[in-house]
C-alpha cells in the first residue's frame, strides 16, 4: 500500500511538473481578446473573400482599437467592375452593422473602409 502511494504521489509531481512546463511557454499563455478583436477575427473568417484573379478584388477587415473601428481593406486591380464591387462593399457594412447590432455592440462600433489599387 505504501509502494502504491508513493508511485501515485510521484505520478501526480510528475504530471504536475510536466503541466506546469508546458503552461509556461508562449503560446500556451491564456489571452482573452477584447470585443473588437474577436469581431475582426469573426469577420475575416466570415467575409474576408480572395478574388483577385478572379473578379479583380479581395477584401480583408481589420480594426483601429483607438477608435473602436472595423475596416474593410479592399484590395482592387484597375481592371475590376466598380459597380460591382461598390454594392458588395455596400452589403457588407451592412453586414458589419448587422453583425454589431446582433451583439448589441452597434452604439460604440464604427465602419470604415479603405481602398488600395493594386498595380
């Protein structure tokens, strides 16, 4: 009986040791992220679209934690259709306002959006 306490003792240090290691490293670190940042990630997973070769465009969200502000970077080819691509930018700040009504974040979430030729 006592063998057995001591190889549960010195099971239970081991693991614990071992835990304890792995708990340490950096990216095993826990992090909560703030409202805003968990809205970007929830939106680039998503929305974000890659249709550069496609359709000409891609557009990624990214956010101004100064200014609590969601922005929609689109990146655009001189060859793209703008119509097109003005009325899907406007369906997703809907979206955006939408999804920030959703969870009651819509008084303190601004949207903004960003346009870069790509040459």
């Amino acid at each position: 009986m006592k063998i057995r306490m001591i190889f549960i003792v010195s099971w239970l240090l081991l693991l614990s040791s071992v835990t304890n290691g792995y708990c340490e490293s950096p990216g095993s670190q826990s992090y909560t992220p703030t409202k805003l940042e968990w809205f970007e990630v929830y939106l680039n997973a998503k929305y974000s679209e890659d249709r550069l070769r496609a359709e000409g465009y891609s557009i990624e969200f990214d956010i101004d934690r100064k200014t609590d502000t969601v922005i929609i970077w689109v990146f655009y080819l001189s060859s793209v259709d703008r119509e097109h691509l003005n009325k899907r930018l406007d369906a997703l700040r809907t979206l955006v306002k939408t999804a920030a009504k959703y969870y009651g974040w819509e008084s303190w979430i601004k949207v903004t959006e960003k346009l870069h030729l790509n040459q």
